[in-house]
C-alpha cells in the first residue's frame, strides 16, 4: 500500500514540475478575470453620485 501512495506522490510531484507554469498562468488569468468581473459589477451596482458644488455648500454655511 505504501508503494502505491509513493509511487502517487512521485506522479504527482513529476506532473507538477513539468506544468508548472502553465498552472499557474491558468490561476493568473482566472484570477484577472475574476477582479476584472468584480470591478465591472461594483461599477455597476453603485449609482452615479452627483458632483458637490462648493459654491452651494458654501453659502448654505454663512
């Protein structure tokens, strides 16, 4: 049973250092995308806030 398990860890441990990068390129777009889609939905949950026009808060304060 152990030999079974080593010779796993050992496939493993091959295949990740063979695709390295390309898994984590794989992790690095996805995690564009997601920010990209989570600034997109912020953007688009928040109303627009009007302009404050000082002139206005100004005098309101006199």
């Amino acid at each position: 049973m152990w030999n079974k398990i080593k010779f796993a860890i050992s496939r493993l441990k091959s295949f990740l250092n063979r695709h390295f990068f390309d898994i984590m390129a794989v992790i690095i777009i996805i995690l564009t995308i997601t920010a990209l889609l989570g600034l997109w939905r912020l953007k688009t949950i928040t109303p627009p806030k009007e302009p404050i026009k000082i002139d206005d808060y100004l005098n309101a304060k006199q």
